[in-house]
C-alpha cells in the first residue's frame, strides 16, 4: 500500500475486524468498481437518493431509506425528523427546541457515548430503569411501564438500542409508545449479521432503524442507513442535502420527499455537514447487494482455516486458545487467546502493545485485555498477514 507510505502512514495488520477506529470493513472489488464508475458522472443528489430509498425499503422491508454519512449520522438524522417532521420552523431552529416536544425516553442501561448523535440533534434524553445488573444490585432489566411513566407532554419519541438481548424487548416497547403515538428510533448500528436484521427489526414496529454501512455491508466506511417511515425519511432527507436551489426549479421525486407537505424549501439543514458523495451512495448500493445475497458467506471457512492456523502455531505456548463460530454461516468465527500472564512475565496491555509498535504494526482486539485475553477478527486477514500475526504473537508467548 505505497499510497499511505507516500504521506507517511504505516499501513497496519488489521486483526480488530470493522472497527472504525481502523478504517472499517474491506470493501469488494466489486464496490470499488462501482465507486469509480460513479466518480466519472454528475447526477442531482435528490434523485440518486430517491433510488437509494427504494433499492433501502426493499432490502428493509421497510418504506423508504436514505444513504447516510455513518449510522451516528443516521441518528442525529432520524432524531432531527421525529422532532421537526416537515415543520420548516422547527427545522431552521434546531438544535434549540425547547419550546416543542424534544424529550426522547430511553432505557437507563442503553445509555452510551453513541447517543451523543441523538443528543446533537437538540433531542433531550430521559432516563428510565435502572443498571441493577451491572451493580449487583437486583435481576430485573428495564420494563415498558418506566417507559410510559416517563411520557408526558414534552416527550417526542423513544431511543431504543437494538441487541439480541435489549430489554424491553422492541415489539412491546413499540406497542407501548405507538399507544401514545411517539416514534421509536432504533439504534442497530452494529447488528448485522445476521441479514434478516435488516427486515425483523422494522417489522416489529420501528418507526426508524439506524445501520452502519461500513460494517457487515462492507461499503465505504463513511456510510450508513436510515429505513423506515417515508413521512419520516423524507424530512430526514431534506435536512441533509444541499438546498440551494430555486423553489419554483426543485422538484424532489414524490414518493421520497413531499414536497406539498413543506410550504416552501427549507435552508441547509442541521445535516447538511453529513453529506453524503455520489459515489459513496452507489458504493453502498452495490454492497448492500451483495450483502443481501450472501455473497460474503463463502469466506466463513477459510477464515476458520485462518484461524486453526494460528491455533496450531501457538500449541505449546502458555495460552490456551478458543474459536468462536455461532455457526449461522453468515458470521466470522473469532479468535480468544486467553494468555498466563504469570508464565510469559507480560500482561495482555503490554503485548497488545507490543504488537502495535512492532513492524508492521499488529492491532488485535483489546475488548478482553484486562481480562488477560487477546481476539483476533479474521476480517482483514489474508494469507500473509495471517502468518505474520502468527509469528508475532509466538514470539511474544514463548521468545
């Protein structure tokens, strides 16, 4: 990769998998190609978009969809449409709302750093529930009705993070905040695999569901999707594209925004520094693609094969070796190298550092350090770079 050494970059082994900090999935040949085709040509961004929205409700089972820039992007996006619908005037105010609905509800324990893009569209969140698991406190999770306690004249919507294992779970919370007619935004960043994540988590009810396109999708890594409600993705859409345009000339394809629901067009929205490149929306589309069809399935085994590899190179070693495979055929095993730190004299942190300053660079997953673990995610590894991590890791076990 000479292009990153010509400014001075060192390009790494990615060993952590799609993680953004890093750069986020390999994208195909396929997407590349796509990606370059899409530079060569102008297209007005509002129809591209309007194709996007249609080839997204397919794949979502949903109405309607829009390319964003990440899937914080996404919800700072779907945020600003539940607050302002297509209300020019709250539009042009954000994020200061507080003379109209801004409260979203959201469970206590899906608190993160992440809502900060809820949060950035002016949205004010309210706590509910409590963490009593986490502070040995109690069993209980948090429980619809401390959802509906919390609604009052203020609140806007509900922010729901999305996992196999949320609670409430989302079709109750759903029937919950629909009884009060409030939006439920789902926060799905990283929940594919599996595909059917892409239509079950609409299906039960979501008013708006946010994923990452440079994750799983494996399109550019500056990308995300917004699906759900047209009447919603619509003034999500024009608080995102560039409005300098006549009036009497714009003329947005109908079944994605409405414009006779505007009364006029709106200034550059709260997010208009989202912006989303020709090129990158096609990219996404033709990941999205392939995504949907299981194209990527096939590399599950010879990732295995990887990962086996390392297994045998380490036998001996003071660490004790375990892959993961949820066997759906859609997922990457994973690699846990739980080490005895006793025996190598190091801790897990110290060689995870070790690793980053050798040469090539060498960064693992470092969600387990401090539990003595290393995990290697196979996404980016090809044959070479499988063997290198391999010795790496030897050297720093046994010398």
């Amino acid at each position: 990769m000479k292009i990153y050494q010509e400014f001075g970059v060192t390009p790494i082994i990615n060993a952590s998998g799609a993680v953004t900090r890093l750069g986020g999935a390999p994208m195909p040949d396929e997407v590349l190609t796509a990606f370059n085709e899409a530079a060569r040509a102008s297209v007005p961004l509002e129809q591209l978009q309007a194709a996007a929205s249609k080839a997204i409700a397919e794949a979502t089972g949903t109405e309607a969809g829009l390319v964003t820039a990440g899937a914080a992007s996404a919800l700072t996006l779907g945020a600003a449409a539940i607050l302002t619908g297509y209300d020019l005037s709250k539009m042009e105010r954000l994020p200061h709302c507080d003379d109209f609905p801004n409260e979203f509800v959201i469970a206590r324990e899906q608190r993160s750093g992440y809502d900060h893009a809820v949060r950035a569209a002016g949205a004010r969140l309210v706590e509910v529930g409590f963490n009593e698991i986490v502070a040995n406190a109690g069993v209980r999770r948090t429980e619809a009705w401390e959802y509906e306690a919390a609604f009052g004249p203020n609140t806007a919507g509900v922010l729901y993070v999305y996992s196999s294992n949320s609670r409430p779970p989302l079709e109750e919370l759903v029937n919950v905040a629909h009884r009060h007619e409030l939006p439920v935004l789902v926060d799905a960043a990283g929940e594919l695999p599996p595909r059917n994540n892409l239509k079950s988590i609409a299906a039960m009810g979501a008013d708006l569901v946010a994923f990452s396109g440079g994750k799983a999708i494996r399109g550019p890594q500056s990308t995300g999707m917004l699906c759900g409600r047209r009447d919603l993705i619509g003034p999500a859409a024009v608080q995102l594209l560039d409005m300098d345009d006549h009036p009497e000339l714009w003329q947005p394809p109908s079944e994605f925004i409405d414009k006779t629901k505007l009364g006029g067009i709106p200034r550059h929205g709260i997010g208009r520094g989202f912006k989303v490149s020709k090129e990158e929306i096609i990219a996404l589309l033709v990941a999205l693609r392939l995504f949907t069809s299981g194209a990527y399935d096939k590399e599950s085994n010879r990732a295995r094969n990887r990962l086996e590899r390392i297994v045998k190179k380490l036998n001996g070693c003071p660490a004790q070796c375990r892959i993961f495979d949820k066997g759906d055929g859609e997922s990457l095993p994973l690699l846990e190298i739980a080490i005895d730190e006793s025996a190598v004299g190091r801790t897990a942190m110290e060689i995870c550092g070790n690793l980053r300053r050798g040469n090539p660079p060498i960064y693992v997953s470092h969600g387990a350090l401090r539990e003595g673990k290393l995990r290697v995610n196979p996404l980016h590894l090809d044959d070479d770079s499988t063997d290198i991590l391999a010795e790496r890791i030897l050297h720093e076990l046994c010398g």
